[in-house]
C-alpha cells in the first residue's frame, strides 16, 4: 500500500473511534478511577478499569477532547481488555515509543493503535494521544500492578 493510502486508511481508522468510540462509559464497583487532564488546553478524560488477579477484565473512558485524545482512549480500552497488567503497561512503553518515532516491539497486537503513529511528526499533538495511555499507566501503578 502506498503511503498516502495507508494516511488515508489511518485517518479513517482514527475518525471511526472518534465518532463511534468503543468502551465509552463508566464502569461501577470494584473498578479503578483515574480522572487525568491535558494542561496545555484543558481536556480531560475520566477511565475506569476493573482488575483482578492481575488481568483487566475491562475498561471504559469518559471524556472531552480532540478527535486524537478521545481515539486513543476508544482503542487503548480495546487493546488492554483481557491483557494482564504488566502487558498493558508493556502496551503503553510501546505506544510511548511509537509517539517519540524510536522503533518499537511489536510482539504484543498491536491493534489499530498503529493508525495513530503519524502523530509522532506532530509533536503539539502527543499529548493529546497519550492522555489515556498516562491515566491507564497511573491506574494501574497506584493499584501495585
Ligand atoms: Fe486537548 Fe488534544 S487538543 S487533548
């Protein structure tokens, strides 16, 4: 494929999570809160995980943000449902390296989070993309994962 239509085939991938974001809501009892903010223009996100016996089971965001943010939140909660804690912290290192443009493993599936790697030409935006990513990280090192 050549590389204009894998921008397109990301860009539609992106705007898919973004219009119809997967894992949207709140998860109640039992689950991890974890309430995180851009400060460079204030959007936030709000994700839920439920843990046990060291697997995430399940996670949901809430949210206001740009179409990056609240992407990466829809397939972050997607690629880290019914992995253990250690491969989604695995998971995020992964994505943080994607985001700095460094080469990076990809023994775990990575999912459609490859659509997002052209944001590492765009370094305004990485903090829109790894909001989620930081919130899911702090969640679960607080938990002692
Ligand atoms: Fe605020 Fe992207 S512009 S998170």
């Amino acid at each position: 494929m050549s590389s204009n239509n894998l921008d397109t085939l990301y860009r539609q991938v992106i705007m898919d999570h973004y219009k119809n974001p997967r894992n949207k809501g709140i998860l109640e009892d039992g689950s991890l809160t974890i309430n995180m903010n851009n400060p460079t223009c204030g959007d936030r996100i709000q994700l839920t995980m439920k843990v046990a016996d060291g697997i995430v089971s399940d996670a949901k965001f809430e949210g206001e943000g740009c179409s990056i943010s609240m992407s990466s939140a829809s397939m972050m909660t997607q690629a880290i449902k019914g992995k253990t804690a250690e491969e989604a912290l695995k998971l995020s290192r992964i994505f943080s390296d994607m985001m700095l443009g460094k080469e990076y493993e990809d023994d775990l599936d990575l999912g459609d989070i490859e659509a997002l790697q052209g944001v590492s030409k765009f370094p305004a935006r990485i903090k829109c993309a790894t909001l989620a990513w930081k919130a899911m990280e702090k969640g679960l090192q607080d938990d002692g994962q």
